[in-house]
C-alpha cells in the first residue's frame, strides 16, 4: 500500500513539474510552410519552403523557390501551420 501512496505522490510531483513550466518538453513540429531568411547584406527573402534541413551548429538550410540557403539559425524564421 505504501508503494502505491509513494507512487501517486511521484506522479502528482512530476506532473505539477511539468506542468508548471513554460516550455515544451517535446516538439514534434517538422512542416514549415514558409521561410523568412535575412542574408548577411541585409536582403530578406521570404517564400514557401521545398525542404529544410538542421546542422549541428545552428546551421539551417532552406531551399525556397529552387535556391539552397545556408544560415544560422538566428538569421531565420521558419512557419509551420
């Protein structure tokens, strides 16, 4: 009976844990409809996205309208929905 009580206390605890915190413990998002990427000139350029693709780094690389970007992360903006 003890185990069950201990049990539920865990649950409950890690549940308020997760619960209370503002982040997403798991994302599962991995369409992006459209793209805003600014380049190192200044240019943004913003279209539908063919494919993406993470690199460790931060690097992203983005193929709107048949052109291959290469970028860091910050210097992008991906839209899903």
């Amino acid at each position: 009976m003890k185990k069950w009580i201990y049990l539920i206390i865990v649950t409950a605890l890690v549940c308020m844990f997760f619960g209370g915190c503002n982040k997403q413990i798991l994302d599962l998002t991995y369409t992006f409809n459209k793209a805003i990427i600014q380049l190192p000139n200044g240019e943004v350029i913003e279209g539908k996205v063919q494919s993406w693709k993470y690199y460790e780094g931060d690097q992203l690389q983005i193929v709107i309208d048949g052109t291959t970007y290469l970028v860091h992360s910050s210097d992008a903006v991906l839209i899903g929905g």
